[in-house]
C-alpha cells in the first residue's frame, strides 16, 4: 500500500453528465478505500476530452471509441465504464418528417467529429453535409432551421418527440438489426506509461466505483442528478440506466467486439485512416 508520503494523484477526466457522475460517485464522495490514490476529478465536454486525449493530457479519460483510433498509443481501454446502447443509441431527428434514405439530402447538426455517433452515422451513410454543433444545442439548431437534421446523444434522445421533432434513424437498432450486437459509445482509457502495477490498481478501484453506484443505486442517483442540466429526476434516472448497466461494469465478449467491429467498419468505409488494434487493460 501507497504511504501518505508516497501518495499518487490520478487526473481523472470525464464528462460533467449525470452517467459519468454515477459512475464516479464511489470516487468522487470518498466512499472507497483508495490505498493512498488520490483521484483529481476534472469535468470537461466530450469534445474537448477527446481532443485532450490526442495531448496525453490526462492519467484517465472518458473518451469517444472513435476517437481511440488515434490514441491507441498512448492509452489502453479499460475494461470498464463503457456507455454501450444495447439496440439504442444515438438518434437523427428532424422538423419535417424523413425516412433514412433521405439522409443524403439533409444537412446534420453532429455534436463533433471525434464522436462514435458520428462515426456510427458516416458508416451508414457518408453522403450527408453536416455541421458541428455543441450536443445540447443540437435541437435548438434543427427547430430555427439552421439545420434539416440532428444527430442527437444523451438526453435529448429522451425528450425530443416532446419539442415536435420526428425519428429518422435509430443508430443502435440499425446496428444491432445488422450485427446483433450493441453499439459502443464511449469509454474510459488510461495512459500506458503509468506501468502495469498502478494501471491494474487504478482500474480496480475504477471498476469498485461502478459496483458501488450500482449497488447504492438511490444515493448516487441523487448524487448524479446535480449534473442533470435540469432534467426531471424521473428522466435522469431513465438516462442513467440507459448509459450505466452490467456492460459498464464489464464489456462481455459481445460488447467487445461490438468496439472491435465498429473500429474496424469505420476503417473499411475510409472514415478511419488506420487499422486500430484495440487492447483492454488486464486487472489479472
């Protein structure tokens, strides 16, 4: 065990959502014995994550599954914390009523480049105009007409029917009709160079974070519903379970392929520039 002389501290980044607060709660509220780790938690949008990643920035990352593909040097995925959608997953809503075979001709507010959603988009179909739009402004930009289309992740997947949009395409049925397997959002990852004991340590104590949110659902709900952004706690605790299930506490074979699949169709269809070998940490 690390001393209080020798203590560690792990930065720790991830979204300021209520499924990564949930997950984090166990952490974040020093609710588990750390053996001396002390965890700096740093709360930053999607985008920006993943463009840390690229930097290195950080000893654990939230990140988008696409934008792995260009970290894989630096970062291995931990076996844990994934947001995978088992047949849902990111939605393309628009004003005026559109089937899929219309999204060729729409323009598409997408929440960044580096996202899963719009790489999962692009493998269906790479014919569309899009235009990068923060993800909680997306539905904002479809009703002024700024765009024909959103690509729509977290919570707007919960309530967009209720703002008089239409479904276009559900991503995760569309590739779970395909494959039958769920479709991989994002994880986290940890820098390789931190060396195999602590990088064991660290996933451990990340993987008892999740257990512990699970098993102490009510409190960390209430917990996550602070980073919420004024959702209902009804809806919140549908968000929740959607992102936060037994596939963030382990992947299982399915959900790892479901990564290796999606990384490895984004490479066939020319989105991804390189074969990405995807490795998980081993706790073993």
């Amino acid at each position: 065990m690390i001393t209080d002389t020798e203590r560690t501290t792990i930065t720790l980044a991830h979204s300021p959502d209520s499924d990564d607060a949930f997950m984090f709660y166990g952490l974040a509220t020093n609710k588990l014995d750390t053996g001396g780790l002390h965890f700096e938690h740093l709360l930053k949008d999607i985008q920006t994550l993943n463009e840390e990643a690229m930097r290195g920035t950080y000893d654990v990352t939230a990140i988008s599954f696409h934008a792995y593909a260009y970290i894989a040097d630096k970062y291995a995925l931990l076996p844990h914390g994934a947001s995978i959608g088992d047949n849902y997953g990111p939605i393309v809503v628009s004003r005026r009523p559109a089937t899929p075979d219309d999204i060729p001709r729409l323009k598409i507010a997408i929440p960044g480049k580096l996202t899963s959603a719009f790489l999962a988009l692009r493998i269906f179909n790479s014919e569309f105009e899009y235009e990068v739009v923060p993800f909680d402004k997306i539905i904002d930009a479809v009703l002024s007409g700024q765009c024909d289309a959103g690509l729509l992740i977290h919570e707007g997947q919960l309530f967009y029917e209720s703002k008089g949009l239409h479904k276009v395409l559900d991503l995760g049925e569309w590739w779970h009709s395909r494959h039958g397997l769920p479709l991989p959002m994002g994880g986290n990852v940890i820098r390789r160079d931190l060396g195999e004991d602590l990088v064991k340590k660290v996933s451990s104590l990340l993987r008892e974070s999740i257990r512990y949110s699970l098993n102490h659902r009510e409190d960390a709900l209430q917990y996550a519903l602070q980073f919420a952004r004024d959702m209902e706690p009804e809806l919140a605790d549908r968000f929740v379970g959607m992102w936060v299930n037994d596939l963030t506490l382990d992947y299982t074979d399915r959900g790892r392929e479901a990564v290796r699949l999606l990384l490895h169709e984004g490479y066939e269809r020319g989105v991804i520039p390189n074969r990405v070998e995807v490795e998980f940490v081993s706790e073993v």
